[in-house]
C-alpha cells in the first residue's frame, strides 16, 4: 500500500521488480484501498506499508531486512 508520490514506495517497487517478484501496488489515496490498508495496519503513520500473504512486514526499511536476514524468500513461499 502506498501513493504515487513517494520515494519509499517508488524504491520499494523497483526491488520487487529487480528480483521478479510479483505485487499488488495498492494506491491509499482511493478509499476502498485505504480501508483495506486499514485492516492491516490500523494506525499506519507512513507508506508504503508491505503486506506478504496476510502479515504486515511495515515498509521499504523492513523488506530490505528481510532480505538481508534471507528470511523474505521463505516468506515469499508462505514457509515463514
């Protein structure tokens, strides 16, 4: 989930996209996506907010960590 106009959602793409992994990108300025964010994160203070199966990781500082533990492959096929 994040909006269009920010780097670390921007940065966050271009590193899925790097690594062939497949993402919804969830725009929060509409409602409906919003709500769904909402769900997830109730209090979300920042975007993007990264969502793997139905955990919330929080954002582009937190999927970076997860690579470098070699934990965000795992997650990726549901084994973590």
């Amino acid at each position: 989930f994040g909006t269009p106009q920010c780097h670390y959602c921007t940065m966050a793409k271009q590193f899925l996209e790097q690594r062939n992994i497949h993402y919804i990108d969830r725009d929060i300025t509409d409602d409906e996506a919003r709500a769904e964010m909402d769900k997830f994160v109730p209090d979300a203070k920042y975007v993007p907010q990264i969502v793997i199966g139905d955990k919330a990781i929080g954002g582009y500082r937190e999927l970076i960590e997860l690579q470098h533990q070699g934990k965000l492959s795992k997650m990726m096929n549901g084994k973590a």
